[in-house]
C-alpha cells in the first residue's frame, strides 16, 4: 500500500518543519505551565503525603496544612481510646519569626511532635539526630532555607521567636507553599515559644489506624466525640490544602488560561500549514478524487499527516520539556510531569490536529474533480 | 459490437453568477466500443473537456444519460459516480497529474491502491505497466527526475493500470514536443488496441488522428461532424 499521506506530508519539509514545531511548542508549553503548576502545588501537600498518618483531626475549617488554628492539646486522649487507633499524636503547625545573623528577621513554619521518628517526618534527613531534639534548645532547619536565611551549618545559632536556639539537623525537601522554610522542633518546646497561643494546644492531631481498622468507622467516631473538629483522611486532607491555593489565589485559572493559550497556538498552527498545504495540493486531491476516490480517502490522508505532525510534535514538545527540568530545578522549583497526565497531553496534541485537520475536510468536500482538466 | 461508453443526448448547462444559464453541451450522442480509437476535436469553448469530464463521470449532465459498461451513471446516486471511475476509467491528464512526491512506480501503484488492488498484486501491475510504456529503467524515478515524455508515459501507465475498459485523455501530446508527442500517441494507440482498450482522446493536435479509427468534431456544444479517420 502506497502511503501517500507520509510521503506528500515529507515531501515539503519546511512545511512539516513549522507544522511540527508548532505542535512541539504547544506541548511544551501545556508540559511546563501545568508541571509547574502540579510542583508548586505539590508544596502545598507534601508533609501531608509524607506523614505516617492514615486520618488528620484539624480545628474546625482549617483551610490548608499552612494555616493552622489551636485547639487544645488533650483532645488527644479521646482520640486514643478510639476503638481502631494505633497511635495518635499531637502536632503544632506554626508561624514563627527568625532573627537571621544579619539582623533580618524572616518567618519559619514549625512542625513541632513528640517524636519525630514515629510519623515518618522528616523524610529527608541529612545531617543530625532527630532524637536529640527533646535534650534543649536545638532545631533541625530544611535545605530550602538557604534561599530566604542564606548558608547555615550545624552547630550554628537563630534566635526563634526571642528564643536562642541551636540547629542540630538539617533536611532536604520539606516545603511549604508559602516557600516559607520549615524548621523541626520538639512539641513542648513549640508551646513555649509562644505559650499565649500555643500553651496547652496543638493544631493537629496525627491518628495512625490499627491494622485492619475501617477508615471511614474510625473516623466518622473521632468526629462524633469531637464535635468542634474536622476529621479527614490523608487524600482528602491533602486535596483540600491544594484546592485552597488552586481556588484563592488564581494560580489556577492562570494555569488553565496558558494551557487553553498553548492548544489554541498550536491548533492555529496546525491548521494554518495543514490548509494552506491542502489548498497547494488541491489538484492532487482532484486526481484521487478522479482515479475513484472519494472524500474519505483523502479524510484519511489529511488525518494520516494530522496524526504524524501530532506524534512529532507531541515527542520534540516533550523532549523540550524534560530537557528544561535541570533549569528549573535550578531556580528552585519542581516540574513534576505524571505518565497519566503525558498520555492526556499526547492524546490531546492527537485530537488538537485531528481538530486543525477538520478544516481542510470541508475544503477537500468540495473539490471538483473537474480540475485535474485545467491547465 | 457493444459500446462500452454511451453518452445518450447529453445536455449540459452551467449556472452563471447573475441566475442565467449558459450552455455548453446541447444533445451530443456518441459511442466508444473496445479496440476503437477515437479523436475528439473542436476549437476552444466548444465544451470537449465538459464533455469528457461527463462521459468519465466526474461531471453530472444538464439532461440525458452516459452508460458505462452497460450501467448507467445515474447523477442522482453521486456515490455510485467513483465506483465506476474506479472500475471502468482510466485518466490522462494535459498537465499529468502525477503525485510530486510518489516515485513513478508508486504513481502507478497508489492509482490501483484506490482501486482496491494492494501490496505485490498492485506493485506486480504496476511493474507490468511501467514495462509496457517503457519505463522499467525509471519507476524509482520522482516525476521532477523525469522528462515531459517520461511523466506522460507514467500517466499513461496509470490509466491502463488496473485494466479499465475506457481510457479518456485530454490533450495528452499539448504539453510535449511534436517528436515525443508523436511517439507517445503511437504508444498509446498500440497499448490500447493490444488490450483492447476504448481510447477517447480529447485534442486539438492534427497529428492525433493519424492514430485514430474515428474522429468526432464538436462545436458549440453539439458533435457537428462523426468520421472514419483519414
């Protein structure tokens, strides 16, 4: 079988050229709005995802993991003796000011816990022991702070909150969406260093079930013996920290409005150099039509060439992509790209040029075979 | 012996931009049987491409009928128009209408691809044509790698392809020398005859009806004179 569609499609390759690019440019563009946009919003949740709990009991619509309000820190107790919990802790999720060596002042994010190794937080350490934290006035500091704090090294001083406090550990990948840097610090240390607000309260309590234990039982009981709380399972907890920045601050409409932007350029494209390459070879399609042709053998072709200008393109654009994450990595931010979003991307750039393709469809429906017989 | 193309008193009009009508064909009859020759000749406007273009069924008729092989080209069922272009006929083009990016063998091939002929059946007709004209030595050849003869010879090729009863061509020797157009036409003649093939040659070249059985002349829109070749 003579593939005509290939044959002609490469047969101009300046025009594939364009026809490809613009396909490429649209990828990369759909790739990196939205991989940026899934990294940032991967801050959002991260220490949710990453912490050993199966239900997060929060103060009543607290908005996202960030934004913590206090309850009081004996809640606890009820939610122990709830029948199919393992383990529950409390946790302080704070604000908190630090006076830097140069005299500025910048916000931390504490996350305060009795113990720190039973909860899988933080994941990520690369220097320091997180037991030691319970034996003063000590703190382990993430890696991301040396953008906001400058260099830091163990052994080195902050003064947190008035407080001289020494670092003993620091992390790798701990985040928070507000980029403001998350330090680690000993529960009870925590309420002292703002007892107005913290003294006898926590943020959160940490439930792990036991095995075999129903979720949904579980947590529908903690909820019925704290009414004043929220009870959530780690998904929907994670979900609705995301949700709060994709909704309050236009992060998400801003995505959406690129990526309508990007498809629209690269189907503009497309179907530019697909009808403009249709109306150069009308009269070919006239001599289809004439040898017992129909429509839809040409449908085919300009679909055949539609679908190869997809894959092409659909490869360079994420090629380009992927080929952009050590620069974006970089300037301290994540491109994170999920194989079931590159497969919606790749059937996308497919229906994207089936779509600029239709346009020439209605061009070759009425082609008149008579005009393979003018000069 | 029975026609392979009939065209039954055949009107055609053409509708201009202001609602009038303007005529072109006005009642032409004819009949091509297999093995015949034939030249059609007229002065420019006298509607010979219009007419070829109805009897190869690309263009319905105004009025009147056109039987391919016993079938009629019903205007009324326009689906059933490229079943009989496919089936039934074969095309030479004035200007070839060859695919710029196919080579010539694949020329050959994709015409019997459409009608339905694949892989080494096709590529083995395509072969048996190419010889037939020719060009064995040149089917790996694109047509912009070929002379104006060669590219005719494959346009040729493509329209015996398949081994349609009814080959139509229209002015094939305009865009060739008087010495290639000459022996193309010879060609042609012998090819036709040897697969005993009906040849409707649409033309204003003199030297076409020293290879044809019968010529017709059509004038404003009417076959003014139907005769045996001298």
């Amino acid at each position: 079988m003579v593939d005509l569609a290939t044959k002609s499609l490469l047969h101009d390759k300046l025009r594939f050229l364009i026809t490809v690019s613009g396909v490429a440019f649209a990828v990369t563009l759909v790739f990196v709005q939205v991989g940026l946009f899934l990294g940032l919003l991967d801050n959002a949740s991260i220490t949710i995802e990453h912490i050993d709990a199966d239900l997060w009991v929060t103060s009543r619509n607290t908005p996202n993991v960030d934004f913590a309000h206090t309850f009081p820190d004996t809640q606890v107790k009820r939610v122990r003796s709830v029948p199919g919990v393992a383990r529950a802790d409390n946790l302080i999720v704070w604000f908190v000011t630090m006076n830097l060596p140069s005299g500025a002042q910048e916000g931390s994010l504490i996350y305060a816990l009795d113990d720190f190794s039973l909860w899988n937080i933080p994941w990520n350490v690369m220097e320091g022991d997180l037991a030691d934290l319970k034996r003063g006035q000590y703190f382990f500091l993430d890696d991301s702070a040396v953008k906001r704090y400058g260099p830091f090294a163990v052994g080195e001083y902050r003064e947190i909150m008035g407080q001289r406090m020494k670092i003993i550990g620091r992390t790798k990948h701990a985040r928070s969406f507000t980029t403001t840097p998350i330090t680690f610090i000993d529960f009870d240390r925590a309420q002292t260093l703002n007892p107005q607000s913290l003294q006898g309260k926590t943020t959160y309590i940490l439930v792990k079930l036991a095995p075999g234990a129903d979720p949904q039982a579980v947590k529908a009981e903690i909820a019925r013996r704290l009414p004043y709380n929220d009870v959530y399972t780690r998904k929907d907890w994670a979900a609705r920290s995301r949700r709060y920045w994709v909704q309050s601050t236009g992060i998400g409409l801003n995505m959406y409005i690129t990526v309508f932007l990007g498809c629209l350029v690269g189907i503009v494209v497309v179907a530019q150099t697909l009808y403009t390459s249709t109306m150069e070879h009308l009269k070919e399609f006239g001599t289809v039509k004439a040898i017992g042709g129909g429509n839809f053998d040409i449908y085919r072709i300009l679909a055949k060439q539609a679908s190869i200008a997809a894959v092409a393109g659909f490869i360079l654009g994420a090629l380009m992509a992927y080929a952009m994450r050590p620069a974006i990595t970089k300037i301290d931010l994540k491109l994170i790209i999920p194989p079931a979003f590159v497969a919606i991307v790749f059937a996308g750039s497919v229906v994207m040029c089936l779509a600029a393709a239709m346009i020439s469809f209605k061009k070759v429906a009425s082609i008149d075979p008579a005009l393979v017989f003018r000069a | 012996m029975t026609p392979v193309l009939e065209a039954i008193d055949v009107f055609k009009e053409y509708r201009e931009g202001r609602g009038e009508t303007v005529p072109v064909l006005k009642g032409v009859s004819l009949s091509l049987s297999r093995g015949e020759i034939v030249s059609l000749e007229g002065p420019s406007g006298s509607g010979k491409t219009t007419l070829l273009s109805i009897l190869g069924c690309i263009l319905t008729a105004s009025s009147g009928r056109i039987v391919v092989e016993g079938e009629e080209a019903d205007p009324k069922r326009p689906a059933r128009l490229p079943e009989i272009r496919k089936k039934s006929i074969g095309f030479v083009f004035q200007q070839f209408n060859l695919f710029p990016s196919l080579t010539a063998l694949e020329n050959v091939e994709y015409a019997l691809n459409v009608k339905g002929l694949r892989n080494a059946t096709a590529r083995k007709e395509a072969e048996r044509v190419l010889d037939a004209v020719g060009l064995d030595d040149r089917k790996h050849f694109l047509p912009r790698d070929l002379s104006g003869g060669q590219k005719q010879r494959i346009a040729i090729a493509r329209a015996l392809a398949g081994r349609s009863p009814i080959l139509l061509a229209d002015e094939p020797t305009a865009n060739l020398d008087s010495h290639i157009g000459g022996q193309i036409l010879e060609m042609f003649r012998a090819l036709a005859k040897k697969e005993d093939r009906a040849l409707l040659i649409v033309t204003h070249d003199p030297k076409v009806r020293t290879v044809s059985d019968r010529v017709l002349q059509i004038r404003d829109g009417s076959i003014a004179e139907d005769g045996i070749a001298a």
